[in-house]
C-alpha cells in the first residue's frame, strides 16, 4: 500500500508540474515561424527557436520547415490569401523581390523601430545589406542564414605540382589544372551545372566579375530589365569550362549522376572545386583524416579587378495581418538571433557565415577561426567586402529567378553534350529567360520597385 500511496503521490506531482508547465506556455505568445531549410540545417534553425523559447518567458516561437526555399515562400502566399499566414517567414535571396512587391510585409526595420530596437542597419555587411535593401537602402527583412561561393582546393595535390596556393586567376586555373592532370590526377577540377548549383557558376562568377547578368543594374532599377549575361565575360568563362571539359580537365559531378562534386572533392578524387562555404562543414566532418585542403576566392580572369561576391542564403519577412502582441515577439525573436553570441553559435553548428560585423568580431575574439574545423571560412567575409557594392554587385531584382536558373541550367547541359554551341545556348537560355521576366512584369504591370 506504501507503494501505491507513493506512486499515486508522484503521479499527482508530476500532473501538477505538467500542468504548471502547460499553463506557462498558456501564457505566452506564440508565433509561428516557417523556413524552407531541411536536413541538418532544419535541425539546427529548431535549436534557434528552442534557445531562443528558453530565453525567456514572454514569447514561444513555433517553428516549422516547408522542405525548401520555394515551398516556404509558396506556403507563404498561399497562407497570406487565405488568412492563415505564419508571423515570419524565411524567404531565399532570389525569392526578395516577390515579398517586395507583394505588399504582404511589416517593413523588419519599421517593425524593430516600432517595438523599441534600435538597430544599426550598416552593422550588416554591405554585400549582404545591399542584396536584401531596397534602392534607398531600407531594410525590409532581416539577413539570417549567409553565404558565399568559395574555391576548395587540395593543398598535397598542388604541393605535388610544386604549388602551395591556390590559383587567383582563371589563366592561373587552367595551368594548375593541366598540371594536376600531368601529375596524374583524373579530376583537377569538378563542377555542377544543374539548376542548384548556376547560382556558382554565373551569379558569383558575374559579381566578383562587375558584369552584369541583366540591364537596368540588375533589375534595381526597373522591372522591364533583360538578360544580358550572354553579352559579356560569362560567355567566355562557358567556353573556357566547355574546353577544360573536353580536355579533360574539368568533370561534371552531381547527385544525378551518382556522386556529387562536394563528395568527389571531399574524397580527394577531385583536387578543386566551387561551392558554398556552407558546405566548409560538410567538407571538414567528411574528408580523409590524411587529406589537407583549403579554401581561396572565386578566381578571376587576369585583366579584372576583383569585386565584392554575392550572398547567397535567405533572410526573414515578417508578415501583416497579426496583433501588436505578436509583433513583439516578433520583434524579440528577429533582436535575438541578431546577437554576437548567436553568431558564434550559428557559425559553429552550420557553415553559414556572421551577417554582421560585431557577430564577425565576436567570433574573432573568440578564437573561432583559429580552429582547425573552421579555419578559412574568413575568406568568406573578405570575398563579399572586396569592395564596395557596385550597382551590379549589391545584388538581382529579377522575377522568376528559379525558372531563369533552370533555362540556363539547360542551356549549359546541351553545350556541355555537344548539342548547341556556347554562344548559341547562351542567347537561347536569354531569350528564354526575358520571356519569364515579361510575364512577371505584366503581373506586377503599375508596380513600382521600391
């Protein structure tokens, strides 16, 4: 009886405390946030919101993956016509100018303002304010997760070729590559060229490039823009890839065909290649224990100077339609991922990069990039503040900009079969891709970029 007596006591108790516990998050408000990351990186967004639920005592933040960039913003709209709409949303880069002329956003520097947080928006880097600003430099949503595109390379293969950096140039490149193919390498260099994976090869290449991939400065100042990346330098650049291809030098390696170019690096079959400094962690946990690598900036050809890299990622939108209450906690949540602490935390569980420069020089003070796992993500920083943005560096304002990926991701995959030449895919993708920004012009037909 004893027993029993003790089990119903603690049964009791612990009721009570379930209760307790229910009756403080009754208490709370509660917001919902969607984002588009998944895998791992959706992991890692629900620490955030855990972290920042145990924080305090006034807020919950409900936080619910979409599986992708444009799930999240689909869901979104869909949510926001039919009244159901989450408080924030994460929204990818090339997704801004749809919140910007959807009308459907509480302005996140308004927002801050109006719940009391004063925020010093040059603070950001201005590679990846510029991107998310509008023309006059006001902040609509909230840089979250950032990056850029880097160059990996495989330090004992270059020191086998008598090298010990990595090439600057593209000219340089191409006699590293007939090196390491001297020197026995089957892979000096892989590369993807589906849709994924364009944004690498002509948004970064045309940025650090100051070429433009479309008039009207990227579509900043007008949405009557047109392509233009078939015109300039990026032509060359394909025609440069499509020869290195069939000389052997560069490979194509993705998902589809059965190992992906981060792994084929990774594993050392590859001795270079471009991708995200968000995969610098992947590349760390999954290399050879032997293997030593390193990472550099985006070559460019030798007659260029270099300019600032675009930032890649998404950043936060709050959306209308919620009570003062909620904002706050909106306001609270946006204030608390923005923290120096938050920034070290962030960069260390994923391989995304500080956003601001006190969340860069906290990391620093910290000894982040002194450690081993981490060290060559600054190149990151310095790719994007190369140099002031450029009226074609601070970013795109195209409509349709996963369909225009797509069009150029096909294009490249019949130059690189042999189906079309260079010149020729490259007008066909532009023409292509002006269509879909003539139907989004017509859409938003009256509207003005802000």
């Amino acid at each position: 009886m004893t027993v029993l007596r003790n089990l119903v006591k603690a049964a009791a108790g612990a009721l009570v405390l379930a209760l307790g516990t229910s009756s403080a998050f009754a208490d709370r408000t509660k917001i919902d946030f969607w984002f588009g990351n998944s895998g791992d990186i959706a992991k890692r967004v629900q620490d955030v919101c855990q972290h920042f639920n145990d924080s305090q005592q006034d807020y919950q933040v409900v936080c619910t993956s979409q599986g992708s960039y444009p799930g999240a913003l689909q869901n979104a709209i869909a949510a926001f016509r039919a009244k159901k709409q989450p408080t924030i949303v994460q929204v990818f880069d090339i997704g801004t100018l749809d919140l910007m002329l959807s009308g459907a956003y509480y302005p996140v520097n308004k927002l801050m303002a109006d719940n009391g947080y004063k925020v010093d928006w040059t603070n950001y880097f201005a590679g990846i304010r510029s991107y998310y600003a509008t023309s006059k430099g006001d902040m609509f949503s909230m840089p979250f997760n950032s990056s850029t595109a880097l160059l990996y390379w495989n330090q004992d293969a270059f020191k086998k070729i008598g090298k010990d950096a990595a090439p600057k140039t593209w000219e340089e490149a191409a006699d590293d590559m007939k090196a390491l193919r001297a020197a026995g390498y089957d892979c000096p260099m892989a590369i993807d060229i589906s849709q994924d994976e364009v944004w690498q090869l002509m948004e970064q290449f045309s940025a650090i490039q100051n070429q433009p991939v479309a008039s009207k400065n990227n579509g900043y100042d007008g949405l009557d823009a047109e392509l233009v990346f078939n015109k300039g330098k990026f032509a060359q650049y394909v025609t440069d890839l499509k020869k290195w291809y069939d000389d052997g030098l560069v490979k194509l390696k993705s998902k589809l065909a059965g190992e992906d170019y981060v792994t084929a690096f990774a594993t050392g079959k590859c001795q270079m290649t471009l991708t995200s400094v968000g995969d610098h962690g992947t590349i760390s946990r999954t290399a050879a224990p032997e293997m030593h690598w390193s990472v550099a900036e985006l070559p460019v050809y030798a007659d260029t100077e270099r300019k600032n890299s675009l930032v890649g990622g998404a950043s936060l939108w709050v959306l209308q339609g919620k009570s003062p209450t909620e904002y706050k906690a909106a306001a609270a949540f946006l204030n608390f991922v923005a923290q120096p602490e938050q920034a070290l935390w962030w960069s260390s569980n994923t391989g995304y990069i500080p956003v601001t420069k006190t969340g860069y020089d906290f990391m620093v003070k910290n000894g982040f990039y002194d450690k081993a796992p981490y060290k060559g993500r600054e190149i990151a920083i310095q790719s994007l503040t190369a140099s002031e943005p450029t009226p074609v560096t601070r970013g795109l304002r195209l409509g349709g900009m996963p369909q225009i990926r797509a069009e150029v991701a096909n294009a490249l995959q019949a130059i690189f079969a042999g189906k079309t030449s260079v010149q020729a895919g490259l007008d066909d993708a532009a023409s292509r891709g002006n269509a879909i920004l003539r139907r989004f012009e017509a859409t938003y037909k009256g509207k003005e970029l802000p």
